[in-house]
C-alpha cells in the first residue's frame, strides 16, 4: 500500500473521530437538564407538602423555599439541577393542640374511623405525632412527621381477650393514651390516672380539674379506648 493511501486513510479516520466528537457534544447540550427556575422549585414545594410559600431565596446551587403548614413555618433547601429536596428544617412551631387538631384532621380525610388519642413527641430536631384509630377492622396505629405525612403503620384486628388474663394481657391502651383520650374529652389539669378492674370489665378513671374548680372523672375502656362516660363534681 502506497504512502498516499495510508495519509488518506489516516486523514478519513481523524475526521470521522472528530465528528462523532462533535456530534456526541451537540447531543449532550441537547439533553442536559435544564436547572429549575425559582418558580418551578416554588410550585414543586406547594405541590408537595400543600401549604403556602411565603419566601423563595436562591443561591449558586439552590433555592430556599420558606413554606408555611398547618403545623408551622418551615425552610426548605431545593437543588437546582436535580430538583432533590436536601434539607427541610422548621423555623416555628404553631401551638401544640393546634398541631393536634391539624393531625387530626389529616388523618380523619384518610382514615375511616375514630380518632382516640394523638400523642406529640420528638427525636432530635424533628416532631413526629402517635395517633390511635378504632375503626371496624381493628385498632390502627400511625406515626406521622410534623408535616402530616405518614412515616408507620400498624393495624391489630380487635379480640377482646379472656377475663382471668392478667392486666398487661387485658390493656390495649397505656396510662398515656387514657391521659390524651380524656384530655380531649375534658379540658382542663389532669390530676390522677388509675387502672379499675370491675366484673371482669378494666378501665381507666382519669381525674381533671378545670380552671372552673370542677372535677370531672373520666372512664375510659382500657381494651378499645372508648369513652364509657363522666362524672362531675363541685
């Protein structure tokens, strides 16, 4: 083969390397994700948590989206290229029996049944919320975040267990959720908790004194949590 076809071949080769080069640069531009505007990150944030935005700041890589829930006013940290939710931090807290009732309302739109107890505790910098349901399929237990989203679930068929059990056996509710049950029941200062066993029946009495100076008594079933009735006194 002459030295000039070698130069040709060579030179043929080089070009084709050169444009499949620019070809693949020219599909990549193409491609590529366009980074999000601020409005789009704004509109992905409302979407996803369904609350108000009040503030959208931005940096070289992100935006921070101030948002406010029923439950409070909360930052979020929303990258620019992905998209990605990095960070999400609440900067205030509603009050407390507020944020009760927000839970409880999000959970009464997905959940068929009776709302018997929210208990409010926390881990670290984050607030999660324990909600006891009764519904006909048996007694289910939720932890949801401070921002109503549902993190466990638990469900456990109703039995009533046999009388000659031992009290743990017979107690489907703690001293806590009898505390939460009567607290929405009576409003008031909770004075005393007390596990009763009566015909073979166990309950709790939850003694409340209100601001009025009466006291009231609450009996609660210590199998389903049911209200069985309150007593008054002067």
């Amino acid at each position: 083969m002459s030295t000039k076809k070698i130069m040709r071949i060579v030179a043929s080769l080089g070009v084709l390397v050169l444009l499949i080069v620019l070809i693949w640069q020219v599909v990549q531009s193409v491609t590529a994700a366009e980074p999000l505007s601020k409005n789009e990150a704004a509109k992905q944030v409302e979407d996803q948590y369904n609350g108000t935005i009040v503030q959208v700041d931005e940096s070289k890589k992100s935006f921070v989206i101030t948002i406010e829930l029923d439950t409070g006013k909360y930052k979020v940290v929303v990258g620019k290229q992905t998209g990605e939710i990095s960070n999400m931090e609440r900067l205030t807290a509603n009050h407390p029996e507020q944020n009760k009732q927000e839970i409880k309302k999000k959970v009464n739109q997905k959940y068929k049944g009776e709302v018997i107890s929210i208990t409010e505790r926390s881990e670290g910098e984050q607030t999660f919320f324990d909600v006891i349901v009764r519904g006909e399929n048996g007694q289910t237990t939720l932890t949801l975040s401070e921002t109503g989203e549902v993190t466990e679930e638990q469900t456990v068929p109703m039995e009533e267990p046999a009388n000659d059990k031992k009290e743990d056996a017979n107690t489907r509710i703690t001293k806590e959720q009898a505390r939460e049950i009567a607290k929405n029941q009576v409003e008031g200062t909770i004075e005393d908790v007390e596990y009763e066993e009566e015909d073979g029946q166990f309950f709790y009495l939850v003694d409340i004194e209100r601001d009025d100076d009466l006291e009231a008594t609450v009996s609660i079933n210590a199998i389903t949590g049911e209200v069985i009735g309150t007593g008054w006194e002067d």
